[in-house]
C-alpha cells in the first residue's frame, strides 16, 4: 500500500471512530428520574423517584401560599393548594419530564430531571 493510501486508510479509520464516539455520548444512559422541586428558581428539594418506598406527602409553605405535595414511587403531585385557579392540583400526576407542575401564584415548579437515555434531538 502506497504512503497515500496509508495515510487515508488513518484518516478513515480516526473519523468513523470519533462518529461513534459521538454516537455513544449522544445515547448515553442518564441519571434516575429525580424530581426537583424549586420556588422562584431557587431548589428547594430534590426526590429520587425511584427510591421511593412509601408513598408520603409534605407541605411547602411561605408568605406566598401553601402547597401540599404527594410522592409515590414513580410519580409526584401536588394534591392541595390554596392558590386561586388549582392549575397545579388539576395537572394530577408526573412522571416524566414532559412537563413540569407550575403554580405560577406561588412561584413554584416540579420538574422531573434524569430517566431514559439522553439523545440529542439535533443529531437525529
């Protein structure tokens, strides 16, 4: 094989192992689902859903309102505010980062972060 040939052959061989090294880091397996729980940006809590053994609730209270939260393994709710519309409550259960439970007049939000494999949507 002649000098060129060589030299291409690397080449070839350095770019299709990089496209897979981007490949795995693309489809890379995250973190378990973990809900975080933040007023006006600031987290509050965070709860590994999947560690999760009884169900349980608790109460978030400030000069805002007042907010009671659920767990069960798995999921996470808010089952009781004193907010005006009860947006938060009606939204029911979460479990995937779909979307996040906003009380807007209380400024907090309960995202569910982590679970299922990373991908980037932009590279297909």
């Amino acid at each position: 094989m002649s000098r060129n040939g060589k030299i291409v052959l690397m080449l070839l061989l350095a770019a299709a192992g990089i496209s897979l090294a981007v490949i795995a880091m693309q489809r890379e397996e995250i973190a378990d689902p973990v809900a975080r729980i933040s007023r006006d940006g600031v987290v509050l809590k965070e709860i590994p859903l999947d560690q999760v053994g009884r169900a349980y609730s608790f109460v978030l209270e400030d000069e805002l309102g007042s907010n009671t939260i659920l767990v069960e393994r798995g999921r996470i709710r808010v089952s009781q505010a004193d907010c005006p519309d009860q947006v938060c409550v009606d939204q029911g259960w979460i479990s995937d980062g779909t979307a996040p439970i906003v009380c807007l007049p209380h400024k907090l939000v309960i995202e569910i972060v982590g679970g299922g494999e990373a991908f980037d949507a932009a590279a297909g």
